[in-house]
C-alpha cells in the first residue's frame, strides 16, 4: 500500500509541475529554454505512473499489485471467518492427521 501511497504521490507532484509550467509565460523566454520546456513537458505527460520499475529490468503494473493485495486481504478475512466451520475442522484435522503419519 505504501508504494501505491508514493506512487500518487509522484502524480500528483507531476501534476502540479505541469500547471505550474502552464501558468507561466513561456512565450517570454529564449527559444532554446521554450524548447527544452516543451520537451520536458512531453516527458513528464509520456511517463506513466501506474508502473514502478524494478531497477530497470521490468515494469510493476500497480494495478495488478492492488489486485493482488486485495485478492489476499479477502483470502484472509474468509478464512479467518469460517474457522469454525465443521468443513473447515475436518479440512483441518485431515491435514494434521496426514502430517503426522507422513513424518
């Protein structure tokens, strides 16, 4: 959750770096510094940020993280919820019985 918290951190902080570009007057500048802030601009629109890299070798898509973690949170509560249920107990003492005859 904590990357998902930065990472919309990061998207926010690109948002307001474009409205800030956009509100002040680049038509005063030098050519050269109206073109390097296009050019930056197009940049920072391009970058997507709902993925992280893992140091360059690949792209985290965060929406399969968030659905991963929600899968697992839901797995969790659910069992946690049927502990007590008698197919819940038989799965369990089935388990344990195999476990002990087996070593």
């Amino acid at each position: 959750m904590s990357i998902i918290v930065f990472v919309s951190f990061i998207n926010d902080k690109k948002i307001e770096m474009i409205s800030y570009l956009r509100l002040y007057r680049i038509s005063i500048l030098h050519l050269d510094i109206k073109r390097q802030i296009k050019m930056f601009m197009n940049q920072i629109f391009i970058c997507d940020s709902d993925a992280i890299s893992a140091f360059g070798f690949f792209d985290i898509n965060l929406n399969l993280v968030t659905t991963i973690l929600v899968l697992l949170t839901s797995g969790i509560i659910t069992l946690i919820q049927m502990k007590n249920h008698p197919m819940m107990e038989k799965f369990k003492n089935d388990t344990l019985s195999y476990i002990l005859h087996k070593f």
